[in-house]
C-alpha cells in the first residue's frame, strides 16, 4: 500500500489498521495515514500512541421540511501520547521536533557540490581559478 508505514497492517476481514491508535477505532485509509503526525516528524527517538478521531454527522432540518445530513469532515489522527526518548520530555505536535538537532542529525543532508550545468545539460566541475600572469 502506497503511504502506509511499518504500524499498519491489513485485517482478517480486510479492514487497513494501524497498531499505534488507542483511542477510537483503529481502521484507517492510505490518506489518513499520509496525514499521521508520527510520519511528518520522523524520528527513531519518538515514542507514541496516536488518538483517531471521526466527527459526528450533523442533521440539518430546513423550515420547508427539507432535512439533509452533513457529514463532510473526514477523520483525523493526532498524537494520544508522544514523548522524546534521548529528552525526556513529552511532544504535543509535530512543530516541536521540527528544529531538534537530534532529528536532523539522523535524516541524510543534501551533498551541494560546486558545478555548473552546461547548454547540453552535462554536469561538470568548476574550473580552479588560475592566476593570470604577465597580462596587462
């Protein structure tokens, strides 16, 4: 399944499921797993349980007698619990561990070389600059 991560898991019945949700039913679709807070901060050093929450329906009744049914939210999944194990210290959003230089440090960083791209589309080095001598 494209977006799913090492906690979700697939069902007798068929039903996508996701260990890490403790609170409200733990059925979850490709898209609510893209949006799931552990993934957006990925780090091996946070501990957690997730909390799903699905919104109710709304019945809306007009004055004619028409009544319709919104139920236009989709659910969402949101930390339950959340700590950082190298810290000690709890994590309320993904916000928090944006900047930790823990996090960073295990993610790879973008190797920037000094090359320019020529008309074709070759990649090649930068010539070493070269004192000129004798030119007036």
């Amino acid at each position: 399944m494209n977006g799913a991560c090492r906690y979700s898991g697939v069902a007798n019945d068929g039903r996508i499921t996701c260990r890490k949700i403790v609170q409200g039913d733990n059925e979850v679709s490709p898209n609510l797993c893209r949006d799931c807070p552990a993934k957006s901060v990925c780090c091996d050093n946070l501990r957690f349980s997730l909390e799903k929450t699905s919104p109710s329906p709304i019945v809306v009744r007009y004055n004619g007698g028409h009544t319709e049914v919104w139920d236009n939210d989709p659910p969402s999944i949101s930390f339950y619990r959340a700590a950082c194990v190298v810290k000690v210290m709890p994590i309320t959003s993904p916000k928090e561990c944006a900047g930790c230089a823990l996090r960073l440090a295990t993610q790879p960083q973008p190797v920037r070389r000094n090359r320019e791209v020529t008309r074709r589309g070759k990649v090649v080095p930068f010539p070493q600059p070269v004192a000129a001598v004798g030119m007036k």
